[in-house]
C-alpha cells in the first residue's frame, strides 16, 4: 500500500498479507462464531426487512398527522415525506440473532420532538405487534424502545430544516446540521457516525468478521454497556476499524490478536481517532481537551468521526478502566495462543467470573407495582449505576466497584405485605426465578414473559402486592488487610449510598405515589441469590499466588509463636490466651465494619450476630458470629456471616435472611 494515501491519523503499522495459517485460523473463527449463533437465521433476517418496511409507513402516517396539527395542509402534507434510517450493528453488517435495530425517524420541519412522544407513541400503540413499548423522552439521545413483530427496536427522531424529506435523502452534508436542536444532533449522529466507520475501513469484510468476534468477547466478559461505565457497540466498532487501519491487509484473526495487543499498550488517555477532528463554522461542541477541562477528565477517550465529534466514552469510571485493561490483557494472553495452536477460540469467548470474583457485593433493588413503571424505573437506574461507582470509588478501603452489566428481574404475586416488603428489599423467596432463558436483561424492556397464572392474578388482584423487581450488582474490591493489625477496620458507605439514592429520586420519572421503592444491601458472595450462578457452583475464585503467599505468611507466624512459647515461661501464656480471645471477637469472614450517619437513632431491628452497635452512651459493643455469648438469636448460617454493620439510621441493620440493607429515610 502507498502510505501516502491510507485511512486514519498514522500511517499503518504493518502491510504484511495474510498466510495461509492465519487464513485458516479466520476460517475457524468463522465457524466458531456460526456455534456460538452469532448469525441469524434466513426467516429471521426476512422477518426484520418486513418490521423496517411497516416502520417506514408508520413513519409517513406520523410525518403526515403531525403536520396537519401544525396546519399544513392535508395536500401538502401527503407530499412531505418522511424516512428511516438504520445504524449501529444492523448498519454494520453485524447484527446477531434477537439484537436489536438502531433506527432513526428522520421527517421535515416542522416536526418536532414532542410530536414524536405524542402522536407517534399514540400510533405503535395502536399497533397489535408492538409490545413492551417504552418512551424516553428525557434520555440524552430521546428514544422509544419496543418490540415490533418480535423485533426489538430502538427508535430515534430528527427533524430537518427543510420542508420535505424524499426518499432518496442522504445525511452525509454536514450542512444538515445548522440550526438543529442538541437532540436532533445526537440522534442524527448516530446515522452519520456508522456510514463514516464503514468509510474509514480498508476492508469491510474482514472489519465485520473481527468485530463480531469483539462483540461476543466483551459481552462475554460483560464489558459492552455504555450505561454503566464500559464500553457500548460504536466504541468497539471504532476499536476494531482503528485495528483495520493499522494492519489494513490482515484477515480478521490476525486483527483480533492485533487488537488485544495494541489496545493493551495504548498510551491512555490518549484518544483513539479513525480521521482527525473536523472543525465547522458551526456553534456546536467539539471534542477538545485543551478547550474543554471535562473533556481532559475522559479516561479512555473514542472519537467519533463524524462532525461534531464526541467522546463515545465518557461515562468511563477509573474502575472500569481497570476492568477493561484486565480484559485486553486476558484476551492477548488467550489470542496468542490460538495464533500459536495451542486452544480455541472457545476459550477466548468463556463467560466472565464476575459472581465468583469478589468477596462483598453491593445489590441496587428497585420495586414497583406495574410493569411499565418498572421498565421506566430500570432504566433510569441503569442510566445513574455509574455515579454510583463514582462515589465508591471515593470510599477510603475500595479498591474498585465493578458494576454488573445486566439486571436480575422478578415478578412476584406476594400472599402479605410482610412477604411484599422482603421483595423490596431484594429477599427474593428460593421459588422465585426470572421467567426468561437467561434470568438478566441489559436494556430497560420486562426480560420476561408473564405467565398465565400470575397474568390472571394480576388482573383480579390490584394490589401493592404484585410486585416487580430488578437487582442490580457491583462487586467491591477491598485493600488487603495488614496482618500486623488486629483491629476491626470500617468502611463508610452511607454518603455514596444516600447520594446515589438522592439522584434516582430527583430523577423527574421518580413517583413515590406510584409505590416505587430503592433499596441497597450489601452481600458476602455466599448470600448472592442462586439465580445469578446459572446453576454453576457457587464458589468464590481464589488467587492461587496470594492464597499461597497467605499461607506462607501463616505458617511464619505460627513458627513465630511456637518459638516464643518455647522461650517463655509457664506465666507467659496468659497473654497469648488473651490474644486468640480478642482475635474471637472478629469474624473470621470478615474485619470490615460498614458504618454509617450517626445523624438519628435506629429504628430497625438489631442483628446481634453480626454487627457493631454503638449505645447512647458511645460505648461499641462487639456482636460477632464467633462470640456465642453475644450471638443468642442467630440460627442463620448467612447471618452469622454476615460482615460488621455500625447500624444508625438511616442504614438499618442486617436483616436475618442475611446481608446489610443500606436504605435512607422516606425510602419504603
């Protein structure tokens, strides 16, 4: 290749062919990702041409209402057209089965966005194959999620500044642009943004067959969710044509190993650009650190390349970051090996650990008593999860809050209100599991199907008590204990968590009146709800280097002991008695207390198997699983592992399922 005339900001790094090994190795990729069902069927592909084609009508009979409510008239407005665009996966070329379509409603001054929200919500509800039909109007790219004939559905509005739109419309000119609102601008972008990726690649063919090998990686290894502090599908599509540029003759394994390798020596935060940043005379935004001090906060900055360019990952949080860099080192270790023969590309696709990983658990439960309502709900926390990462990450013992990329959803028919309240508190009853395949969702719809007998109980009973839930999960890292101390060391989550909780409650789709409940409890691994381990073993993953160093470390200070007593006299022994008795006192699963406002006093029940209280007089008692004389109610194996709990409101005390609920005032 010339160098003079190439795609992106560098030259490339390398023009080398591919060889027949590597070839063969792309092949093998092909038919692994046709195992993993990474295609879909002829039926399935015919059934998404038949939704966009009934969409784009649909489309036009709103272009043409929504203009006779501006007083066009009806002539004209038949004439003023209307049309849909595809982007994201689809676009590329990359979709799988069951994924859904980006699309974008493009329609004509003046058409706006509230007509979208009204007239066209009205419409797909008239539609009998539309269903789990969910409106965002407040999200920062506007959008309406449904299902349209089994097809799930993402749709985006824009309005031009002009007053038809035919049939042949492009939205290359970037003079479409002027003097659109900021929504139009993100939802046209998303159009823009896709056609310039697919321009930008030296070969499109292996482009899509190398990401959709990154696609199922980092859904694998649940980093693909833009919401919650990773990355989403144009980040990795940005990723793997950056790739493309810089071995631009390489078959597609060779680009997925080379993907690993880069990205994993990648000079952070340095941006990754596939063209360099365009300016326009235009009054919008463009992304640039010198000018803009929250643009030098990007932690992983991804460029988009069409103008104005955006940062597609900003909501990267320091312990995603890690994550991530975790992750492309794994993959390089593994893509190196089957570059080398010596596995699979099974191994490279294997489904993350994240509920085996961690010793402590954060569990975000949201409740509500009607299914539209829970999706708004779900949505609304899985858009604000990341803040909360944010404000852990300022906790003095964290090392890092990992966020779980889907949901855990139920829908319970409760006998009583105590049973009721045990589900907003996400304690879910050991008969309840999530009624779909895969027990999680990652986007704002139900996840499940109701079935027939909890359908006819919800229409004869109105109750509080049918409830809908879903479960959130961040796993906490925690710095190593020094085991020169003896003490109990205390971990204050109540700021993150009540100012977490104050964001999702001033959130304008927040009701108290429509029974809406948030609760958070904190979890050892072994109180994780069985559903989350998909029938697998429960066992916590242990790193077999610091468990031998532990035990090294063990085995010194015993030896230590034991030379001591040899050295000592009969009455010295007495300290070393007093010493196992205070180390009694502290689990041995835990040495965390969780302390919380001391602002009024507890008005919950006290777990005395597993907490430290303060009485009125400051004095702390030491309650603990290993002290029987304090521990006189707990029959409970969860309980009496249960970690160290200051228990004031408004953070009540472990309950006896076990675990910490974390919950502010005024939350029911």
């Amino acid at each position: 290749m010339n160098e003079s005339r190439y795609l992106g900001v560098t030259p490339p790094i390398s023009t080398e062919k591919p060889t027949a090994k590597e070839q063969e190795i792309s092949e093998e990729l092909l038919a692994a990702l046709h195992t993993e069902g990474q295609f879909e069927r002829d039926d399935e592909s015919k059934n998404r041409e038949i939704v966009l084609g009934k969409l784009d009508k649909l489309m036009k009979e709103f272009v043409y209402k929504a203009l006779l409510k501006h007083k066009v008239s009806e002539s004209l407005a038949r004439t003023c057209g209307g049309k849909i665009f595809t982007f994201g996966s689809y676009r590329l070329g990359v979709h799988g089965a069951g994924a859904d379509i980006d699309t974008l409603c493009v329609a004509p001054s003046p058409v706006n966005h509230d007509d979208f929200f009204d007239i066209m919500v009205e419409l797909l509800k008239s539609r009998p194959e539309v269903d789990e039909l969910v409106p965002v109007s407040g999200a920062y790219v506007p959008v309406i999620k449904m299902k349209f004939g089994g097809v799930d559905i993402d749709l985006t509005f824009s309005s031009l500044m002009q007053p038809t739109v035919p049939e042949d419309q492009e939205l290359f000119d970037v003079n479409l642009l002027r003097n659109l609102d900021e929504a139009s601008i993100r939802s046209i972008n998303g159009s823009r943004v896709t056609d310039e990726i697919l321009r930008l690649v030296p070969n499109i063919p292996t482009f899509r067959l190398a990401l959709r090998c990154i696609k199922l990686w980092a859904k694998r290894r649940a980093i693909y969710s833009n919401s919650v502090g990773f990355f989403g599908g144009v980040a990795w599509a940005m990723l793997v044509a950056r790739i493309c540029q810089l071995y631009p003759n390489a078959c597609a394994a060779i680009v997925v190993a080379r993907f690993f390798r880069v990205l994993l020596r990648w000079n952070w935060p340095d941006p990754v650009l596939l063209k360099p940043v365009e300016t326009c005379n235009m009054r919008f935004q463009v992304w640039n650190p010198k000018i803009f001090p929250q643009h030098a906060t990007h932690k992983m900055p991804i460029i988009t390349p069409a103008y104005p360019s955006m940062c597609a990952t900003h909501n990267v949080t320091q312990s995603t970051q890690r994550i991530i860099m975790s992750e492309f080192k794994r993959g390089l270790e593994v893509s190196e090996k089957i570059t080398r023969g010596e596995t699979g590309w099974e191994e490279l696709f294997a489904k993350n650990d994240f509920f085996r990983r961690y010793k402590y658990y954060l569990q975000v439960n949201v409740t509500s008593t009607d299914e539209d309502t829970q999706n708004m709900l779900h949505g609304l926390v899985e858009s604000r999860i990341r803040r909360y990462v944010g404000f852990l990450e300022g906790v003095d013992l964290i090392v890092l809050a990992h966020p779980y990329i889907k949901s855990y959803d139920h829908n319970r028919i409760c006998e009583s209100e105590e049973e009721a309240q045990k589900v907003r508190d996400g304690i879910i009853p050991a008969d309840t599991r999530p009624q779909d395949t895969d027990a999680a969702r990652s986007t704002p719809t139900s996840g499940t199907e109701k079935n027939e007998e909890s359908t006819n109980a919800a229409q004869s009973d109105k109750s509080k008590n049918h409830i809908y839930v879903s479960a959130f999960y961040i796993g906490l890292l925690l710095k190593e204990k020094n085991h020169d101390f003896n003490g109990k060391r205390r971990m204050d989550l109540s700021f993150a968590t009540q100012e977490f909780i104050k964001i999702i409650k001033m959130a304008p789709t927040w009701k108290e009146e429509e029974n809406m409940n948030i609760s958070i409890r904190f979890l050892r691994q072994s109180q994780l709800a069985d559903d989350v381990f998909d029938g697998q073993p429960r066992d916590r993953l242990r790193n077999s280097s610091s468990t031998k160093k532990k035990g090294e470390k063990r085995k010194q200070k015993n030896d230590s002991k034991k030379r001591d007593k040899d050295d000592s006299a009969a009455s010295e022994d007495k300290p070393t008695k007093k010493v196992r008795a205070i180390d009694a006192a502290v689990p041995s699963t835990s040495g965390v207390a969780v302390k919380a406002s001391n602002d009024t006093p507890n008005q919950h029940g006290q777990d005395p198997g597993s907490a430290v209280v303060e009485d009125a007089n400051g004095k702390t008692t030491v309650a603990t699983a290993a002290s029987g004389e304090e521990n006189k109610n707990s029959g409970n194996k969860k309980d009496k592992d249960a970690a160290l709990v200051n228990i004031p409101a408004p953070v009540p005390a472990a309950n006896k399922i076990g675990g910490i609920k974390l919950k502010l005032l005024g939350s029911s």
